[in-house]
C-alpha cells in the first residue's frame, strides 16, 4: 500500500517533497525535533512524495566507480584545503574551502547561483545566493534543521545553471527529484555536501542558550562556528552585548552524547555526503588539532566534474589543496563514523526497525547504542531539560568524555574485527 509522506517517522524535515505534491505542503517546525511536512488538503496518494523522500531508500547516482570505501562510499580523491582568502577562512566553519569552491565557480561564470542558507535571527533560511557577497552571508555551519529543498522549487522557475550545499539527506533527496524533473537535471550542475554527524533540535539551541544565561528573544545573531578553528559561538544581543564561546567547550558537553538529536539523525546512515559531487568535513585529526588556529576543511571528490572543479578552483588560487589518503578521512571522523555506522543496527535492533542485522552485533555496540538512545530520550523529557540545564558544563563534559573514552574501546574492536575478517576473506 502507498503510504503518504505523513506516515513518515524518519522524516529529516529536508523540504523535497514540497517541490512536487500536487495537494500542497507546509513545513513546519516542531521545536522538539525538526520540520515536519504538513499536507495542506486532502491526500490523493499519489506517491510522489515517496519517490523523491531521502528516507525511503538509497540511490546510487554517483558517476565515478574508480574508488571504494566502505565506510566512505564512492570517491576519486580526498583532499584537505583552504580557502586562500584569510579572512574566509577565519569566519567559516572549518577552512572556507566550501564557500571560496562555489565564489570561484560564481566568479568564473560556470553557475548563475548556489542554493545555500543564511541565519535571519535564530531561524536558518535557505536561499539563493547569487553573488559572491550573498555567498559570505551563508558562510558557517548551522546545526539546526533546514527545510533546505522547499526552496528547489525556485530552480524550476529560473534559467541558469546552479550549485546545491547541503547536508546528506538534502543531497539525496536532489538527486532524487532530479531523477523525476528533467528541469531539475538541466538547472543543476553540481552538489556540494557536508558531513553530518546529526543536527541539534531547537529546544537543544534553547538550553545552550539559557545554560549561558541568555533567553532566546533577545539573541539578534547567532553563529555556532567560525573565528579561527575549530572555532567559537557566537551571539550578539539585542542591548549589542556580544558573547563568545569555545566550540569544543559547548558541543562536546551538550551535543557529542545525543542529547537533543533528532529522531531522523538516530537512524540515518549517511555520514560524509555519499551522493554528492564533493563532501566536505572538518580534519579531526590530531596533527592538524595541535598546530592549526585558522581553519583547514577535507574533502572528498566523488565524480569526475567534482574533482576537475576542485582543481580548477585550486589552480585558479581561490583555494589551497593537499591529497591526503581516505583512511585519513576516516581517521579524522572516528566518533561520528561509529555513530553512523557501527552503533545504527545496535539502535535499529533495540527500538525493534529491524530484527536481525548482516553482521553480529557485539555487545559494546548494544550498550553504547542503548546509552544514545537514552540521553536522547531524556533530554526530550521536561525532568530531562530542568536537570541538563542545571547541571555545570564540567560535569556534563565529564560524562561526555567517559562516553568517548566507552565508544573509542567499541571503535578500535570493531577495527580490529574488521581487520581480522578481510585478512580471512583475502
Ligand atoms: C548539521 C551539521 C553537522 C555536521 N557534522 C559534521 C561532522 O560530524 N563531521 C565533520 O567533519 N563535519 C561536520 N559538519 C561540516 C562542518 O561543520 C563544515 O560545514 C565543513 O567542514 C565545511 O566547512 P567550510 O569552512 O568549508 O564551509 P563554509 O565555507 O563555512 O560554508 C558552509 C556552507 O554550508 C551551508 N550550510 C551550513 N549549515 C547548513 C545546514 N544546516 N544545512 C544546509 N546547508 C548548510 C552554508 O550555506 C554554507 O554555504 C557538519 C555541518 C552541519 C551543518
Ligand atoms: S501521496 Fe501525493 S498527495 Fe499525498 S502527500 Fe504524497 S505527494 Fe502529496
Ligand atoms: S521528502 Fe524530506 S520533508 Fe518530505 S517526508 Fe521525506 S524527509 Fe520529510
Ligand atoms: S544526520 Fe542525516 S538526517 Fe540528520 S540532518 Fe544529518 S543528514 Fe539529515
């Protein structure tokens, strides 16, 4: 039976099937979790939504079969890079090599205009950004959901040629509506996507807020990102007050155990873009965290006019370019990496989506799948946000570290197991 997208419970709030259904959708937001398409008028079931929904299945779509990665997906090269604009690289999320990638193909007239996002207040806005200045606006990483691909619908009305940055359930769900819009396929030329780990629900946004003692209506700016590397938040007031703090000093303690997740990110599968042209992350990597303070980005090219516009923009002197091997991107996002792929059957097993899985599940993989999904749990309770609230920021970043320290043991046993079976298959 077809079932209309309302029926969706891993729905990331992506935007796609706004674009085509013919009885009309709404996103709205749930500050608990993330948008939510609402359907306007009565459902024809026509099953359009399905079709383009990121969530109901993977697709392939990926030009270049050259090279593999199993917890990568399909790639020709891994970089890491910068934007040449110092002042770029300071402002953006890791080196500004995303942003100085697309003003270079702006600059160079290869596109009219780049679908991006914008914060207007606490609220993040997708729009199109059509000059290099438009670009700088969008710099830096919103960790909020974004109804992004409501605004594709743009793209069938204008002519032109346009770039697309967003998260892995943005990009899949381009790709898929250009598998149905012929205009879709005309109009875009290349997808730039992040990694995601998984983004922060409103309510997640609010308890950093009032943990640092501000209320939500008096912020006028916020950004989570940038001013050197791995970077600060920052929040301006209304009254001009400005507050500065360390990334690593709000995400871990908050963020980094899944508190505040939402339920879409639980069981997504997709780290590093797997679809898109390029994939661009941060270097977690421990040579680059002990001598960088302004910023390098990696990135991995995926198709062939991904990579010839990399080294396009790197000849041209918008960016800088080191080819690294993708064990290194590997290395660089371990914890997100056994988020995504080595804890997902454990917590697909435990709320009963699935009943077995292709590999044994080890019982490290149960229990720290078991802990995500309570902190998640708990902090969607009332008790669970008064408690995370109050609790000091040194407490919650110790508890996050003894969960770090729990997952590294799980991570490097499951190397290890994979390790032991590929000298078995070989
Ligand atoms: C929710 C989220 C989770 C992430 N998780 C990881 C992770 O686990 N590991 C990792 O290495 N990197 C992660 N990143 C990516 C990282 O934060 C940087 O975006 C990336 O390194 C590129 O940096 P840059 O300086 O080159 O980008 P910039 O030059 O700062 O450009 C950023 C671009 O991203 C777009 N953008 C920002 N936020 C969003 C959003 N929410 N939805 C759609 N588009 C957006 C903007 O339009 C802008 O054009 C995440 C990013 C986000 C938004
Ligand atoms: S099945 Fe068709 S009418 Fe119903 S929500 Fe999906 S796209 Fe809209
Ligand atoms: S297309 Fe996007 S917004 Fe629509 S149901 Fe699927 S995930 Fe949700
Ligand atoms: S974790 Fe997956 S579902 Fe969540 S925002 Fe990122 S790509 Fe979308």
């Amino acid at each position: 039976m077809m079932k209309p997208l309302s029926w969706n419970k891993l729905c990331s709030g992506c935007g796609t099937c706004v674009i085509f259904c013919p009885k009309g959708i709404e996103m709205v937001l749930d500050p608990r979790s993330n948008y939510t398409p609402i359907l306007k008028n009565e459902c024809s079931f026509c099953d359009v939504c399905n079709t383009v929904c990121p969530t109901s299945d993977i697709i392939g779509g990926v030009t270049s079969k050259r090279n593999y990665n199993e917890l990568i997906g399909r790639y020709v090269n891994s970089y890491i890079g910068y934007s040449k604009r110092r002042d770029i690289r300071w402002r953006a999320s890791s080196g500004g090599l995303v942003t100085a990638l697309l003003m270079f193909m702006l600059e160079s007239n290869i596109i009219d205009g780049v679908l991006a996002v914008r914060m207007e207040g606490l609220r993040p806005v997708p729009f199109i950004a059509g000059s290099s200045k438009e670009l700088l606006m969008a710099m830096g990483s919103k960790y909020l959901p974004v109804p992004l691909n409501a605004k594709l619908r743009n793209l069938l009305d204008i002519e032109g040629r346009f770039a697309v940055v967003g998260l892995p359930c943005h990009i899949r769900g381009v790709k898929k509506a250009m598998s149905v819009s012929r205009k879709l396929q005309e109009h875009i030329l290349l997808s730039v996507g992040l990694f995601c780990s998984r983004t922060v629900s409103s309510i997640g946004i609010r308890t950093l807020l009032h943990k640092l003692r501000m209320r939500e209506d008096v912020v006028e700016e916020i950004s989570f990102r940038g001013r050197g590397w791995p970077g600060k938040l920052y929040v301006r007031l209304r009254n001009g007050d400005e507050v500065f703090f360390p990334y690593f000093s709000y995400w871990r303690p908050l963020f980094s155990t899944h508190f505040f997740t939402p339920t879409s990110c639980m069981f997504c599968s997709d780290l590093t873009n797997e679809e898109a042209d390029i994939s661009a992350g941060d270097p977690w990597l421990p040579e680059i965290l002990g001598t960088d303070r302004l910023g390098t980005s990696i990135a991995v090219s995926r198709t062939e006019i991904g990579d010839e516009i990399l080294r396009e923009a790197w000849r041209a002197g918008y960016i800088e370019l080191k080819e690294i091997g993708i064990e290194k991107v590997v290395e660089s996002q371990w914890r997100p990496l056994f988020f995504k792929k080595v804890t997902l059957p454990a917590r697909q097993i435990l709320t009963k989506r699935v009943r077995e899985c292709a590999s044994p599940v080890s019982p490290l993989q149960l229990i720290t799948a078991l802990i995500q999904l309570a902190n998640k749990g708990f902090s969607e309770t009332s008790v669970g946000q008064y408690v995370i609230e109050r609790l000091h920021f040194k407490i919650l970043e110790a508890y996050a570290f003894v969960l770090s320290r729990v997952e590294k043991v799980a991570w490097v046993m499951y190397q290890r197991r994979r390790q032991i079976e590929s000298s078995y298959n070989q």
